[in-house]
C-alpha cells in the first residue's frame, strides 16, 4: 500500500464541516441513501508506550467519555495533520475531537433509543469495502492492521458505529429534505441563458451561536467573530485560524475547508457572500443557522456543462434473502455465479433471466444507462470501482444479495427529464447539508453534558 492502514481509515471515516449528502435518484427500486453511509471510520492503534490510569473526561447522558478514547481519536488526527504537513495545535484539536465524541455519543444513543440497528453482514461488507480499496482481501487487510498496531475488533466496532449514524441521520433527515416541482421549476429558470456553473473552492470559520440565545452570548460570539474576521484580512493563515478557532467539526483537520465543489453544490449563503470576491478574498461575517461564518475564497473555476455526466451501464442478479435462502447461501450461489461467468461455463445474461428477483431479469438483469446517484452508496462505490466488463463480488444492499457487472461508460447530456431528477438530487443534497448542521446541533443541545477533567 501507498500509505498506513490509519491514514486509509482517516480518509474513509471524512472529517468535514459540512456533511455530504448523495442525491436520491429512483431507477429499478434502487435509492440513494444518507451521508456517511459508505464512509467508515478507522480502527484504533494500539499505543505501545506506558499511558497513565485512564479517567473520564466528560459524560454524555449516562454514559463516559475517558480520556483514552479522546487520546486515540486525537493520534488519528494528529497523524493525518501531519501527513497534510500541518503543524496541530494541541490544545484546540483537543477540545475539538471531544465535542465530535460528544455529538457522536448522542447520536448513537438516539440511534439505540429508536431502535435502529445493523446487521453483522452489512458490517462485513464495510470492511470488505476497505479492504478492495486497497486491492486486498479482508484477511490480507487484517494482518496488516495488526502489523501497524491496530486491532481489528475495535475497527469492526467503528464500522458499526458509523452505519448506524447513518441509518439514524437517514430516518431524522428524509422529511427536512423534500423537493417540490415548483423548486425544480425555480431553479431551472434561474439557470436558463446562465453560463456553465462556476467551482468553487471554499473555506469557512464558524462562530457556534444558537438562533435562540440569550443576548449575552450573542454579543460575546459576535465581538470573537470580529476579531477572526479582523485578523483573516489582516493577512494571518486562515487555515490556522480555522483549526484553532473554528466551532465547525473537521476545521482541525481540513483548516476550515470545504473542498472544490459546483457553485450550486454549496449552501446559498456562502455563494451570495463570495460572489464579488477574488481568489484570496475574506466575505463579511454571514448568519446561519449554526451560527456566525467567515468564509473565504481558496479558488474558482469556470466550471464545465454541469448538465453532462458520466453515464454507466451495468446489469445485475438480484438474490432476495428469506426464509428458505439465507444470506449467507446467497451470497456463496452468486459467488459461484460469478466463477461460472468467469471461466465462460455461463452467460450473466441468461443467469439473469434465471435467478434475479427484480423487474431487469427478463432484460437479463440489464440496469440501462444510469446517471451518478442513481443507486445506494454499497451499489454505486462498487459500480464505480469496476472497469467494464468486470464483475464484482456479491455485494448486500437493503434490496438483497448483488452480482453487478460494470458494461461500459460514456459521458451524456441530460434530456430534460433527467435535467430536473439531476436537479431534485442537487437541492436535495443542499437542504440535506443545511438540515443536517441544524440537526446534529439539535441533538447536541438535547444531552445532558457534563465536563470533568479535561483531556491530555
């Protein structure tokens, strides 16, 4: 491998201050689902080096966050800081990987209070994910996560962690991000005669302040605000004074960042903010609903026709799990589907028009041509890690067991009907980022807190 197993996992567990969000788009009963849900975290490493008695640092509810849980999320960081060539400011990245514990406890206490749960083969297949991202098998995986000091079990754990906060923020998310015809039809005019959609590359400070606080508060956040933006436009590092000073999750590890996106991808605020401003630029101080931004302008593109994509065209067999075929048995039958098409003792066609349980199996399980965000994230990431003609292995999704094969590419403009399913996901995907920042403070505010002794 190019790099660790825990540079890997940092990557895949994605730091940001803003979640992303696929956009849901319908076609053969497949839908795209929630942020983070094909994003799983790292494992912990073991520390070989003598560590004082552990304590805890804060309780979330009934249950302790200890100070060996925020040191090992905190080496996480600190080793992908230092791979970005950043110099980490202990003491702010401290408190940072603290609140993201406490958000995350909260949340997987609603996820187990609402009874959400996962399965052990949706696990497996996470890992399984991981492991094909570095062109291994799980076992190859494993041993070197061991190598590097990791432990596997505590891996799986995370994994499963971060598929429930998955499932939940899915449950929370889906009404807060309805889109109507009458938005679709707002947007495509505002868009007529436009030019192509420019990219930008954004970063933000945020200043945490509840819609409803007190007056004291309010003033305190907005003279700190102040001083941010003063000193952003006095020429001092904004990344550092994102890592530093930034309320946003991630700012430690992205220095505020957003990443290049299409202008339209970005919350409308921060666009109408940096709209008059160069490359360099520093926005005013802007409102949202978390709180007071600075955003500043890294880069922009004129970007291309954001009406054309990259099509795929893929045919699948699907295996629904039941009562007289377990999961497992599914998974082996196409798993010997697949050996079968592959030594050419069979066509994929026509076990299609056999087996597969879906409306494509008399098209010999053929998909057509489909647009990204199209399918669940487990179905697309394994689309899009196949070359065509290649066959991946059986893969689970909420709709059954998956043998998928990847037939071939192309890049297409979007008839008009496609042109307003593309848009949908595009709003959609905007008020998920929007719902979601709006959420996860409302269950932060919804725990009951309490501070110990402060982490080292």
């Amino acid at each position: 491998m190019n790099r660790s197993f825990l540079a890997l996992a940092l990557v895949l567990s994605g730091a940001v201050g803003l979640a992303a969000l696929s956009p849901p788009l319908a076609a053969q009963g497949l839908r795209a689902a929630p942020p983070g849900a094909n994003r799983p975290p790292s494992a912990r490493p073991v520390d070989a080096t003598p560590q004082p008695a552990d304590y805890i640092v804060a309780v979330v509810n009934s249950e302790p966050i200890t100070n060996n849980e925020v040191r090992i999320r905190m080496q996480r960081f600190e080793r992908q800081l230092v791979q970005q060539g950043n110099a980490p400011a202990k003491a702010q990245l401290l408190r940072e990987v603290l609140e993201r514990l406490i958000s995350e406890k909260a949340q997987l206490q609603l996820a187990r209070e609402q009874g959400v749960k996962v399965d052990e083969a949706l696990v497996d297949q996470a890992e399984q994910n991981v492991a094909r991202q570095n062109q291994i098998d799980v076992a190859e995986l494993r041993r070197r996560m061991v190598a590097e000091g990791m432990v596997p079990a505590q891996f799986r754990q995370d994994l499963r962690d971060q598929l429930l906060l998955s499932r939940l923020r899915e449950r929370e998310l889906e009404s807060r991000a309805r889109v109507t015809e009458r938005e679709i039809d707002q947007f495509l005019a505002e868009a007529k005669g436009a030019a192509a959609v420019p990219e930008l590359n954004l970063a933000h400070i945020l200043v945490a302040l509840p819609e409803n606080a007190p007056a004291a508060q309010v003033s305190t956040q907005q003279a700190k605000a102040r001083q941010l933006l003063a000193r952003a436009r006095a020429g001092e590092d904004f990344a550092r004074l994102a890592r530093e000073h930034s309320d946003a999750q991630g700012a430690a590890a992205s220095g505020g960042a957003i990443g290049l996106r299409p202008a339209d991808r970005l919350p409308p605020l921060f666009v109408e903010a940096t709209r008059s401003l160069a490359e360099g630029g520093v926005s005013d101080i802007v409102r949202s609903a978390a709180g007071l931004h600075i955003v500043k302008v890294l880069e922009k593109r004129q970007g291309g026709d954001a009406m054309a994509v990259t099509q795929s065209r893929a045919r699948h067999i699907l295996l629904r799990p039941s009562a007289q075929l377990t999961e497992a048995v599914a998974r082996q039958r196409l798993a010997e589907f697949k050996r079968r098409i592959e030594a050419r003792q069979a066509d994929f066609a026509q076990l299609a028009r056999e087996h597969s349980q879906d409306a494509s199996g008399p098209n010999g399980g053929d998909l057509g041509w489909t647009n990204p965000g199209t399918f669940v994230p487990e179905f697309e990431d394994t689309l899009n890690s196949l070359a065509p003609g290649q066959i991946a292995e059986p893969i689970i999704s909420r709709f059954g067991v998956h043998l998928v094969q990847l037939m071939e590419r192309r890049q297409a403009a979007l008839d008009p009907r496609e042109r307003r399913e593309a848009v949908r996901g595009i709003l959609r995907e905007r008020k998920l980022d929007e719902a979601y920042a709006v959420w996860a403070q409302e269950v932060r505010g919804r725990a009951y807190v309490e501070y110990r002794e402060p982490p080292q």
